[in-house]
C-alpha cells in the first residue's frame, strides 16, 4: 500500500510540473523520467531474478524460500508484466517528448505508465 501511494505521488508532482500546464524546463522532465525508467528496469531485473529463482524450487524442497512458491511465481509474474508495460510507456513518453515538446498523448501515455505501475503495486498487496 505505501508503494502504491509513494508511486501516486511521484506521479501527480511529475505531471504538476512537466504535465501540459507544468512550467518545468523539457530537459529536466526528461532526465527525470530517464532516471525514474533506470530504476523500474532495474526493479525488473530483481522481479525477474527472483521468478528464475523460484521457478527452480521442486514441489518437496524444504528451503524456506520455497514456500508457497507457485504464489509468488503467480504475484511476481502480473508485478513483471506490469512493469514492462511501464518501462515501454515511460519510453514512448521520453520518445514523444524528445521529438514534439507539445504532445499531450506522450503525457498520457506517462500518466498510463503511472497508473499501471500503481495497479502493479496494488495487486501485489492484495
């Protein structure tokens, strides 16, 4: 839940500020993404270690990372799925921002990447 609401506010202050009406410098709302786009890959590279991790527990193995595994493959999979789909809006936005400072379908397509993120973080929790 705190991940979920951390996400929506990172998202309201970035379209405050780099949104249609925002006033922040294009370069600076650029990098921001960028910065924000390196640390959701990097998020996947972890989701998708611990699903290779997991995928290799047996159904009688005994380590406690093992436990209920078949869950976590099911929770960490729709959490994967959910980030690539971010990573790639948050890209079409940096993309559409870098050629066309006036695109309001890149803002939304960020506004998408936010929101999918945030429902990632939900269904994890619930």
């Amino acid at each position: 839940e705190i991940l979920r609401l951390r996400l929506q506010i990172v998202r309201l202050r970035f379209r405050l500020h780099c949104g249609p009406h925002g006033n922040a410098p294009q370069d600076t709302c650029v990098a921001f993404a960028q910065k924000v786009e390196d640390r959701l890959t990097k998020l996947d590279g972890n989701v998708q270690q611990k699903l290779g991790d997991l995928k290799a527990c047996t159904p009688d193995s005994t380590d406690a990372k093992c436990k209920n595994a078949d869950k976590k493959i099911t929770v960490l999979t729709r959490i994967d799925t959910h980030l690539q789909k971010v990573i790639q809006n948050i890209q079409n936005w940096i993309n559409g921002k870098s050629s066309d400072s006036s695109s309001s379908s890149s803002d939304s397509s960020l506004d998408q990447a936010a929101s999918n993120l945030s429902q990632a973080a939900a269904g994890a929790n619930g």
